[in-house]
C-alpha cells in the first residue's frame, strides 16, 4: 500500500494504471512504461509518485528520492507523495529527512493511521524511541485495530527493553492480520534476542506458512542454528543454490562452460596442470550440484522442525 483510498479517488488515469502494475509486483515493466510517457510530455505527479514507490521496491533509492521530490514541486500537499520521499530518504539510511517528509505526510492527513505508522518507524529508526511510541498509540487511538501501528508500536517498546509490552503488540497484530507474516518475524527476532530459539523457531515456521516463498524467514531460521560467521555463510550459499531457478541454472551452466573452456586453454600449453585441472572441474560441480541439494534438504529440514 503506498496510498490511502481517499486519495486514490483524485489519481488521473495514467497513475491508477500505473498503481495496478505496481501492486502486482512489476516495477521494471512499470518504470518503462513511465519511460514511453515522458515521451509524450511532462509528467504529472500521480505518475511520478508511482514511479518513486517502484524505485524504492527496486532499491534505487537516490532515484526514488528525486523523482517523488519532482512530483512534490507540483503537487505540495498530497500525503502520499510526501510519504513516498520518505521511503526513498529511508532506503538512503537519512533518517532525520525521511522523519521530516513523514511528518508532512502526517501533518497533511493527522487522522490517518497510515502515516502516523510510517512516522513511528522514521521515529523509531532515527532513535526518537518515546515518540515512536507516541505516534504509534496516536494512531491506534484512531484505529485500535491497525496492524502496522500494533507493530511499529510492539518494535518501539522492543527497542526500550519492554520485551513483554513488545510481544503483547505482535500478538494482537497475529490475532487480526493472522494471514500476514510481518508480525511473526517480528517476534521472531525478539526471542531471538532473549536468547529463546526454540519459540524463535515456531515464529519464524509461522511465517513460513502463511509466504511459503519468504527467504527471509528461511535465513532466520537458518541463523537460529548457531555457530560462527564461516558456518552460516555456508549454510546460506547452500539455501541459496537450492534457490535457483531456471534462468539462474542457466547462467551456472554458462559459467562453468567457461570454466571449462579456460582449462583447455590452460592445458594446451601447460600439460601438467591437467590433473589439477581435472579435480578443480570435478570439485566445482559436485560443488553446484551437491550445494543445491544439500541446500533444498536444509530447507526443508528447517522447515518440518527436524
């Protein structure tokens, strides 16, 4: 969500096309369609702040800043817009700026706990932790039943030391969004903190079940195992090789074509390198494809609880 219902009714036609191929995910298609349209002229805020929000879901977040910026400069007084150069601020790790446009976007819509959630996370990540706490219970004043707020709020008292008071606030977020994994990977992390895993564990398994797609849960579970940096970084370039799909086998499959190439090169004017040659080809595949078993295996240990 990057924009209240209220102001989706005055988005133009172009923006609302545009919002519909963001929500579902496309924002390289999206930000090329923006691209055909400044080739018909100026473009018009609406599509602007579209544009930024998909820069942000790509991670350029310089970009995204700009570019909600140039929509501001047309358009002052639309929330959303403000709201959008937050996240790009955010991506930057600028805190104090993003704190700011969050607080234009809250100032602009004081009633709309949509933003006051997003100012409590400026707050809480530029380290104003007792307003943090106070936005997030403004907001659930409004609307008790707001899941960002219940979050932001269990984070911010999580970032106190209130461990309890935190974990109240993920567990009403569970009991009202139960299909959403956020709430669940939030509490995760905190029993992670205390040192609880095996509760750590059961969160993260939530999460799980409700995206089975989410890697970030699988990381986390991976890194509830223990051990020393080297060990987990194995553990996640073998999660990681399981992960790959069909354009990525494709790509391994070209790399190793090279690497093979080389070792003739090398072979045809060092002659005694061929054993060593032969062993590295031989290791690098049992690598690729015994990593990626391995890594699916871990997986699906990790998931089942084993």
């Amino acid at each position: 969500m990057i924009i209240t219902k209220q102001e989706l009714a005055h988005l133009d036609a172009d923006a609302q096309r545009l919002l519909a191929i963001h929500e579902r995910g496309l924002h390289t298609a999206l930000l090329a369609e923006v691209d055909e349209l400044s080739k018909q002229g100026p473009l018009l805020p609406g599509v602007l702040g579209v544009a930024s929000a998909s820069l942000a879901e790509l991670e350029r977040y310089e970009e995204a800043s700009k570019t909600a910026h140039a929509a501001l400069e047309q358009e002052p007084r639309q929330a959303w817009l403000h709201r959008a150069l937050s996240r790009g601020e955010a991506g930057q790790g600028h805190w104090d700026r993003a704190t700011e446009a969050a607080r234009a976007a809250m100032q602009l819509m004081p009633a709309e706990p949509f933003y006051l959630a997003n100012l409590a996370e400026c707050q809480r990540r530029s380290g104003q932790l007792d307003l943090a706490i106070r936005t997030a219970r403004q907001s659930l004043t409004l609307d008790p039943e707001h899941v960002a707020s219940l979050n932001e709020l269990g984070l911010a008292l999580q970032a106190q030391g209130d461990r309890g008071g935190a974990l109240e606030q993920f567990r009403q977020a569970q009991r009202l969004q139960p299909g959403e994994p956020a709430s669940f990977l939030h509490e995760g992390r905190l029993h992670m903190g205390t040192g609880a895993v095996g509760d750590a564990r059961r969160a993260f398994r939530e999460a799980l079940r409700r995206s089975p797609g989410l890697e970030e849960a699988e990381n986390l579970l991976a890194r509830s195992l223990g051990g020393g940096a080297a060990w987990q970084a194995v553990i996640l370039h073998l999660m990681n090789l399981s992960r790959l799909t069909l354009v990525g086998w494709a790509i391994a499959a070209f790399l190793y074509y090279l690497f093979f190439r080389l070792m003739e090169f090398i072979w045809k004017y060092f002659p005694i390198m061929l054993p060593v040659g032969q062993v590295l080809l031989v290791a690098s595949l049992l690598w690729i494809l015994g990593g990626a078993l391995l890594g699916r295996i871990l997986r699906v240990a990790l998931r089942a609880g084993w």
